[in-house]
C-alpha cells in the first residue's frame, strides 16, 4: 500500500471520527468513545458510523467525499470535535475527504482485528477507540494494549502495549518510547495479535 495514500485516507477516516461523530456525540450525550463496527467504526451513543468509504445514520448513507462541512450538513449534525483535549488533527469545515476504498478496507481491517484480539486477551474489558488518537484500545493493570491505523513516527498499522509507568523496562521487548510496538504486518491474525499482547502483560509483570 503507498504510503501517501495510506497516509491520506488515514488522515481523513480520523477527521470523521472525531468532528462528524465523537463531537456531536460528546454534545449530545457526554461521551467521546467510539467504537469499531462492521466495516468500521461508529459512536457508541450516537447512530453514526463509517462503513467501507461510506457515513451512515439513521434513514441515510453518503460517500466519505467531498469536504468535512458538507458531509456533516447531509448528516444533520453540528460539525466539530469534542473540544475536551487538545492533540487532534482538528481538520476545517472546508477540509476535502481523501478516502481511498483499498487503504481504507486496510485501516478498517486493522481495528478490526484489534478490536477481535483484545476481546480474546482480555474478554473482561471492552475495547474502546479514541477518537483524539484514533487507536483502539483496552487498559489492564495500568498497562494500554492497542491497535493504532498508523501516525507520524509509524505511518502503517502497528500494534502496541504501553506500561502507565516505563521505569525499569528494558530489554529487547520493550523497542519504542512509550513501551513496545509491533507493525501489523509482523502479527497476520488475531490469534498472533492477542499473542503479542499476551507477551507484553509476561513483560509488564517481570
């Protein structure tokens, strides 16, 4: 996948996610969380979400085209973000959607696996995706088991687990800033992916 387009449609998927659903929901109902769906993601209080390239709400569907203010006038909602934190793309009114259908399918299916794996890791939580950072993600014993579609230091879908508190953690496990990162493309399934999370809660422990 190229990664101007990966980066492009990335950039635009979290565009919508926070300014057509995680804001009018937050207005609306207190809560930023967001959630992944079948074929994407959505609002777990508002009827809004993404499918393939598409918005959907309740008696209506429209292409991820065009910009961010006309899309969120034929949805019927107030365009903008949460305004409860700070690190946020934040894109304008005026902002023209890039939503390639393959770079899309292959952000999607990261969440998706994501979402799949931390429910088999850890069947007591839920996984929650975070609209500022746009990751999915669970926390289990102050440690943040995720999946991230990609950012600037990582342009492509990684996995993560990141201790609350990095003192004392060496070793080769522990290979980013914030703890432990492994690209998607090193973990092909659910089953390695909640394997990876498996390692990092042994790593956390020791």
């Amino acid at each position: 996948m190229d990664e101007h387009t990966l980066t492009a449609t990335r950039l635009s998927l979290h565009g919508v996610a926070e300014s057509l659903i995680a804001g009018p929901q937050y207005r609306a109902h207190g809560t930023i969380r967001l959630a992944v769906t079948p074929g994407g993601f959505g609002g777990v209080k508002l009827p809004l979400r993404v499918d393939g390239t598409d918005l959907v709400w309740d008696g209506g569907r429209a292409p991820l085209t065009g910009t961010l203010g006309a899309l969120a006038a034929a949805a019927g909602v107030e365009l903008g973000t949460p305004g409860n934190y700070h690190d946020s793309p934040d894109l304008p009114a005026d902002h023209e959607l890039t939503v390639d259908a393959a770079a899309a399918a292959v952000l999607e299916d990261a969440f998706a696996r994501g979402d799949a794996a931390m429910r088999a890791f850890a069947p007591s939580e839920t996984p929650v995706l975070w609209p500022e950072h746009f990751d999915v993600g669970i926390a289990v014993d102050e440690v943040n088991y995720g999946v991230s579609p990609g950012d600037a230091g990582h342009p492509a879908p990684y996995a993560y687990v990141g201790p609350w508190d990095m003192t004392g953690r060496t070793g080769d496990f522990w290979n980013a800033p914030f703890g432990a990162l492994r690209p998607l493309a090193e973990l092909p399934d659910v089953e390695a992916l909640a394997a990876f999370f498996a390692q990092g809660r042994a790593a956390a422990a020791g």
